[in-house]
C-alpha cells in the first residue's frame, strides 16, 4: 500500500517537474539580475560564491528591495497588530461580552504571531522580495509542540523548492516541496526509527553530513474515508518521503491548506505567478548592458590607449584599443622631429547620449515596480485638499488589486489557520461545560469563555469573526468610503437651512461606527451599546427632570402673578 502510494505522489511530482521546468530559464534570469542570491534554478553554485560579478547596474536589485518593503509596510505595518477580530454581520459588535471576547482574541493571537520565537516577521521579509521578484512565494504555518516555545511556527516557502498545482476554484490544492537534506538533520526532525535502511546506516557509521533528497507532499485528499477520525483522515494529507530510497518519513494531514502560497500577478490558465521583476526584466537586462559600456568607455576617457610612431616593421596590424593599451603604428615615410613620437588613439564619442538614455532606462525600472506609486505621486507641487484626494483615489486603484491579493491569499489564509490552532489549543477561549474547560479549572488557569452566540454560529458553520486590517493598504481601498461619509454630512450641514429635517436621513450611530471601521480607529475608542443607552438614558432623565422644574417655575410664576393680579383688583374695589 505504501508502495502505490509512493509510486502515484513520484509520478505526480514528475508531471509537476514537467510543467515548471518552462519557468527555470525566467527565475534563473531573475535569479542573476534581481534576486541575486538566489540562481540555483538551471546551475549550481557554491556557498558564498561571488553571485553578482556580472552586475553593472544594481537597478534592478534595488528597485525590487525597495518595493517589497514598502508594500510589506503598507500591508503588514505594525506586525500582527496590523488587524483585529471583529463580531461578523449579524452579530453586534457593541455588546459588551461580545466586544470584550474579540478583544481578548486579537490581543492574544497577535502576541503569539509578534513572537520572535515564532519567526513570522523572519518569515514575511523573505516572502515578500520573491514575490516581486518571482511572482510566487508562500509562508508556511505549523502547529508545535515544544516546551516554552510558540504554539506556532512559521516559515517561508520558496519557488525554488516548491512544485504547484490548482484546484477547480483557481486556488492552490497541492504543494509538493522537494530539498535536500543532511542526514543529521533527517534524524532530528524525523527519527532515527523512521529513516530508511540506508541513512541509518549512513548515521551509525558517522556519515551524518551526507545528503539526501526529502520530498514533502501536500495535496487534496480525494478518495479519504470520512467515516474515520485522524489526522490520516482530514482533507489535506501531508506526507514526507526520503525520495531516492522511497521511505516514506510522517504520514499526517491538515483541516486547511498548511501554506498559504499567493502569486504576485497571474495570467489565465497560468499556475505560477508573474511579477514586478518579470515585467522590468527587458529593461534590467538593457540598462546591465549600457552601464556596462559606460564604464568602459569613461575608462578609456580615464586611461585612453596609446600609439608610438616607429619607421620600422612593428605593430603587426592589430590595434588594441583597450583602456592604457600601446599600439605601434609603421608610417610609410620618414618621421620628421617636429611629429609627436607618443599620442592617445581616440576611440571613444561623446557619452551624454548614453547617459540619458541609462537614467530613461533606469526611471522606467522603478516606475515598473510601481515606485513611484508605492512612495508618492508627487511629493514636490503643493495640493489642495481635493487634489489630495483624487491622488490617493488614482494611487489607490492603481494599487488595489495588488493589495487585494496579497490579502486573499497570503494574510487572510495565514491569520484563519493560526487562530484555528489556537482555538484547537483552547486560547481562542472554550464553551462553557466542556472538555476544555475542565482541564484549564484543573490547572489553575481561569477560561476565556466563547459568547454563546458565537458558539452557535460555530456549531452552525457559519462566520465565528470578521478580520478587519488595520494598515495603510486597508486605508487606501477603503478611501472611497471615507470619503463618502464625510460628503454627505458635508453636504446635509450645508443645506439643512434650506430643509432643516434633511439631517433625519442621516443613522448617525451608524455613521460612527463605520467611520471608525474603515479609518483603523481602536475598538476600545467607541463605547458599547449598553453604555451609550446608559449615557442618553441619563442625559434625558436630567431633561426631563430640568423640564419639569422650568414647567413647576413657570407655573409658580403664573400663580404668583394671578395672586398679585387679584390682589391689586382688590385694592381698587376697596378704593
């Protein structure tokens, strides 16, 4: 069983080698022009091998630094604090136990996440640059089981060592993750016990440095048996094999995909992502070769080659016309003394032409990058406010879809499958009466209590939480609304003299609580429902108790002047 099992994730592996060796030759120009650390797709290099000795212009390399660590700081700005829990639609947020659970859930998954330990900042600065660099990267999320150590540890994934495949829906079911191994590391991540024949062997005898090849497959369970229980059963199976000996290392599975894997760009029926890097790479590879000219040509400025008159047979015909080289030139007469014996041969045009060109070429790279939309429109001309606003309406667009993916592939799938480790672990909190609940009273730890409303929505498959982003890309998709919100107050202000009930359109708590959403303001800045009901019962209490004392003063008033009225009408009858 085994055997088979083995022999269909090898021949699968073999198709999927197949389908991306057509996309070596691009990583591997991106590799030597971009991403220069990273070449090892069609050669192979040695450990701190000088990687960059062809590079002339570090366009290229800079530009895609610089645009992955701004679009990291745009999406990711303050760690894992760059988002909240919030209660789904249905559910009202402003409930004081149902506030206060998200709250406590935010606060604790984003302490696990902004762990050191747990390495995700590690983890994201080396996804990012591959994503503008190749277009494809992912970040793996697994669940861990050691003492004083995170819950959860992730790490980066590579389009080096990882081989894809879509489902149905566009998205990624498969991922098959093939490295090289030593055998001392085989042995402390999977066990002795667990190795094949040969490594053990290899071990035992002191062999532990050598190299084995380990391929970690992970895909769609199609044929599981939903009737038994097991990580053998969940629909994702995880499999490790020691691939030359067909070991087979773990066998496990998963209840979600364990990598979220996202692709910069992606064109139809394409499984690979395309990238900022892509898309420059004509002009990188333009701009490598006019620098490179450049430099020869001021060298020959610096140092021109030389010619020596000489009325004998030297110079053999060739002229060399590198930078200080010495050429003997054979006049076909007598040289006079007045002729310079010594004198530079020219070679070299003029180089403003090519220097323009270069700094052309070199704008356009970072202009592919999206630097100029990434750092600013126009950070030089003073703007109106409304200027301002249509420059973020443009930049916002433009950069959308970009921000857009990167949240539905890699940060929403990475945040869902930490909080469902962490609900799994009990710290995302437990229902009262249960299993769970009992083994924290059993150790002294006093339980978060799930609401009993999001309890029900659980049991019922539905949304238990809402992710909100909290980040500068958030801000700019959600401008248009920003913006919305403050027009139409704007414009009912100004025309309530005109029709004065224009304001009762208006759902002004509603309007409130959206503007906070949508501009990142803290949860704990708007009170919750029962505190506002508590504040207006107050405040109309004190009115009606003011109105009643203003009608009593005012009906005192009227007593006193009807007194003093009958009183004078009395006194003149008397008269």
């Amino acid at each position: 069983m085994s055997s088979d099992k083995i022999k269909r994730i090898k021949l699968r592996f073999k198709d999927m080698q197949s389908n991306k060796s057509v996309w070596n030759d691009h990583y591997q120009t991106i590799g030597e022009f971009v991403m220069t650390r990273k070449q090892q797709f069609t050669t192979t290099i040695t450990p701190g091998e000088f990687l960059n000795r062809e590079l002339f212009d570090s366009t290229g390399p800079s530009a895609n630094m610089s645009s992955s660590s701004i679009l990291l700081g745009m999406l990711w700005p303050n760690g894992a604090e760059s988002f909240r829990f919030v209660a789904p639609k249905g559910v009202d947020n402003t409930l004081a136990e149902v506030k206060e659970y998200f709250e406590k859930i935010t606060e604790t998954q984003t302490d696990i996440m902004d762990n050191p330990k747990a390495r995700l900042g590690v983890a994201l600065g080396e996804y990012m640059p591959d994503q503008t660099g190749f277009g494809t990267s992912g970040v793996a999320i697994f669940e861990q089981d050691i003492l004083g150590e995170p819950p959860i540890r992730y790490e980066a994934w590579d389009v080096k060592t990882m081989y894809l495949d879509e489902g149905p829906d566009g998205s990624i079911d498969t991922i098959y993750n093939y490295k090289s191994m030593t055998i001392r590391s085989l042995v402390k991540e999977y066990g002795i016990e667990n190795i094949s024949a040969t490594s053990r062997d290899a071990f035992t005898k002191g062999d532990a440095e050598r190299k084995v090849d380990v391929l970690h497959a992970i895909e769609t369970r199609i044929d599981r048996e939903r009737t038994k229980f097991g990580n053998k059963a969940m629909p994702i199976a995880s499999i490790h094999i020691e691939f030359n000996d067909e070991k087979i290392l773990r066998e496990s599975g998963f209840e979600e995909m364990p990598v979220a894997v996202a692709r910069f760009f992606k064109a139809m029926k394409e499984v690979y992502g395309r990238s900022f890097a892509m898309n420059a790479l004509p002009d990188i590879i333009e701009a490598n070769v006019i620098k490179e000219a450049i430099t020869i040509a001021i060298e020959k400025q610096m140092d021109p080659p030389l010619a020596v008159l000489d009325d004998g047979r030297l110079g053999g015909g060739v002229i060399d016309t590198s930078a200080g080289a010495l050429n003997v030139f054979n006049p076909s007469g007598r040289i006079s003394s007045a002729d310079k014996m010594i004198f530079p041969v020219f070679t070299v045009g003029e180089l403003k032409s090519a220097q323009q060109l270069l700094i052309d070429i070199q704008n356009s790279i970072m202009n592919a990058f999206f630097l100029d939309r990434l750092l600013d429109l126009n950070n030089e001309t003073r703007m109106t406010l409304g200027e301002a606003q249509i420059r973020n309406k443009i930049r916002g667009d433009s950069l959308g879809p970009i921000f857009s993916r990167q949240t539905t592939e890699l940060f929403t799938p990475l945040i869902n499958r930490t909080f469902n480790i962490l609900l799994k672990q009990g710290l995302m909190g437990v229902v009262a009466g249960s299993p769970e609940e009992l083994v924290l009273l059993e150790q002294g730890i006093e339980p978060m209590y799930i609401p009993d409303i999001i309890v029900q929505r659980m049991v019922e498959g539905k949304e238990a939480y809402t992710i909100q982003y909290i980040s500068p890309a958030a801000r700019v998709l959600k401008s248009e609304e920003v913006t919305g919100i403050l027009s139409t107050f704007d414009f009912a202000l100004q025309n309530v003299s005109i029709k004065a009930d224009m304001i009762d359109n208006i759902d002004a708590d509603e309007a409130i609580k959206m503007y906070a959403e949508l501009v990142g303001a803290p949860t704990k800045l708007l009170k919750i429902k029962e505190q506002v009901e508590a504040i207006r019962d107050s405040r109309n209490q004190i009115a009606e108790e003011r109105e009643q004392l203003d009608n009593a003063r005012e009906q005192s008033e009227i007593v006193r002047n009807i007194g003093q009225g009958q009183a004078s009408i009395q006194g003149q009858n008397s008269k």
